[in-house]
C-alpha cells in the first residue's frame, strides 16, 4: 500500500488492512513516518520509509520518490499495489506500469490542479493522471463529480468504480446521545487552511459571540498546514474559538457538539469529518461541493450553504441556533441513517477484495 500520511492509513484504511491480513495476505506499507505507524506495524504490516512532500514541486525530491517506489516494487515483487493520494497514484501507477505489477489507483479528490485547463502546470497534472492509470486494474473514485470529469476528459480509460469515499466504520463512530441545553457548540474538525473553510468559520465566530453573548461556541480541531497560529492564539485568548489542536481521537469533541462545520471548497474526495461526524448523530454544515453535498440531505440532515461566503454560513448558523433541541436532534438522528444505508465503510472493503481476489 501506497500514500502519504499515517494517519490517513491508519483511520480510514485499516479495516482492510485486518481483512487482508486475516485471509493471511502479507501487507507492505510505505509511506512517511508517523506515530500511526507503530500501530500499523503492531497489526501485522510491515513497513518502508518513504519521503513525500505531499504539496510540493520539487522535481529532484518526485525524482527521487520515483526510485524509491522503484527499488520497493521490484525488490518485493508484490502481487498487487494499492496506492492512495495524487503522489503515490501517479509515481506508484507509472513504476508500477514499467515493472508489469497488478495496482489499484483510489482517487481521493483531484484538488483543483487538475480540474482547471488554465495554466501548462494543470494540463500537465491531467497529462501524468492519465498516462499513471491507464494500466491500472482499477480506478476508484470517492465521489461522481470526480468520476464524470476524469471520464469525460479521458483522464481515466481503464476500469472504474465508485466508492462512498472511504466510508465509515459505523461501530468506532457510534450514535452518540445528543447534547441538551446551551451554549450550542459548533466545531469545526479538518486542517486548518484556506481551502478548507477556516476563514469563513472564523468569520462566523466573530459575529455569532456579539449576537449570540453565551449562546454559541466554536470550537476547533486540527493542524495547521497554513499559517493560522497566531491568529487562533488572539482569537482564544479574546473567547471566540476554542482550538484543540490534532486529536487522535475526535470523538469526545463530537460528543459535545451540536453540530459540525466544515465550509469546505477543497476538492475533497469525500470529507471523513462529515461522514464520522453524521454517522455519530450529529447534524453537519457544509458546502455543496464534490465530496461535501453528497454527506448530507439539505434541511434534512444538515445545511448546505454557499462555498466562501461568511454571510451565507453567518445566516445558515443562525438557523441552527433558533432549532429547538429536538429539531437539531431530529437532523443528526436523519443522518446517521443515511450513513447506515449509503456510507458503511463495509461497502469499500467488500469492492477492494473483489478487486484484489480477481489479481490472485
């Protein structure tokens, strides 16, 4: 397996991992160090350092991710070659191409420097999807939106299926009882960046404690991959947010919430935070983009509001805020069974053991 962060491995891929080692497959790893990895070799894989800068572009370091994928698949000849993120899709397709090794790409968002034809840099990026998986056994894409515009381009020719994202695992993120009373506690959970919906968030926050004096709360969790310290440091220092930081597990925060925001415009395969955070009975904000609105059903499980508008979320929170406790209740009751019917992470274990089983 293939990709570029631990803790991407370990939350959202590790119930294959089990079933792959359980039906006695010997699972290889790599990816960069983290502390996930420990628990991942504890399970059983075994692991190989491998160094990505998963933003960058350097073409010396990709170079040198190319060689290293090399030396790796060669050397262990695996049978098939699972690779998750745009790096280890497009180097891992290509070395896998050239050295004639089964692998399954899994499309986890295309982000938007792929989606545009505007700069010789986009065009560039369409031209390596395509050539990286026009040999793969199979193409998984987490949303449709993503499906349609890599098959409409010819992006993607070989054999694809959609998957509910990564799914979620409906056991771990229990229905959780809902928070009764005030303050309404809403949280915002991913990276802290642009793209994400920080600023919007943020933005709301400032108005809604002036509106709403001890009635909202807004609370924060995740790290900061774009310069946001100082700023979260002033803001909870004046009691506007409350920032946690990483957590490893984000499931007593989502206890106390009575709703989770995420104003995303990041080209979002399907946003883990949404599907964790409905799946554990909690009502969820966000935008109706790829990998966002498919989470929710507008004014049923949630709201929708529009991408980069702080006044959009501003009047959407507001709404919230005037539900009664019931009614809020009532919309993370709504979502959890739409997870149930639509997101079980079981669904996407079960597509990839077809997939693996045909290479045996």
């Amino acid at each position: 397996m293939l990709t570029d962060h631990h803790v991407d491995m370990y939350n959202w891929r590790r119930e294959l991992i089990c079933d792959l080692l359980d039906r006695g497959h010997e699972v290889h790893i790599a990816l960069p160090y983290g502390e996930k990895v420990e628990l991942l070799k504890q399970m059983g894989c075994i692991y190989t350092p491998i160094s990505i800068e998963r933003r960058g572009k350097n073409v010396v370091k990709d170079a040198c991710l190319i060689r290293d994928y090399y030396a790796l698949i060669k050397n262990y000849k695996p049978d098939v070659v699972l690779t998750y993120g745009t790096k280890p899709n497009i180097y891992g397709g290509i070395v896998c191409s050239i050295l004639k090794t089964a692998y399954i790409e899994n499309i986890n968002g295309l982000g938007t420097g792929i989606t545009t034809d505007t700069s010789f840099f986009e065009m560039f990026m369409q031209w390596l999807y395509k050539f990286s998986s026009k040999n793969a056994k199979c193409v998984f894409f987490q949303n449709s939106s993503d499906q349609r515009y890599c098959l409409g381009k010819k992006i993607v020719t070989s054999y694809n299926e959609l998957l509910p994202g990564s799914g979620v695992n409906l056991e771990y993120f229990s229905a959780l009882p809902f928070p009764k009373g005030e303050p309404i506690v809403f949280t915002y959970i991913a990276r802290i960046m642009k793209e994400k919906g920080i600023e919007e968030f943020l933005g709301a926050a400032k108005q809604l404690t002036v509106d709403y004096p001890g009635k909202a709360q807004f609370h924060i969790l995740g790290f900061c991959e774009e310069s946001y310290e100082k700023q979260l440091e002033e803001l909870q220092n004046s009691g506007i947010v409350q920032y946690h930081g990483m957590q490893n597990d984000v499931r007593p925060y989502i206890m106390k919430s009575h709703c989770i925001v995420l104003p995303s415009f990041y080209g979002e395969g399907m946003s883990n935070t949404l599907l964790e955070s409905a799946s554990s009975g909690r009502p969820i904000i966000t935008t109706n983009l790829p990998g966002c609105g498919e989470t929710l059903e507008d004014g049923v499980t949630g709201f929708v509001v529009e991408p980069r508008s702080t006044k959009s979320l501003i009047e959407t929170l507001k709404k919230f805020i005037e539900m009664s406790n019931d009614e809020q209740s009532a919309m993370g009751i709504a979502g959890r069974r739409k997870m149930e019917l639509e997101f079980d992470r079981k669904i996407v274990v079960e597509k990839y053991l077809n997939r693996i089983e045909e290479e045996e």
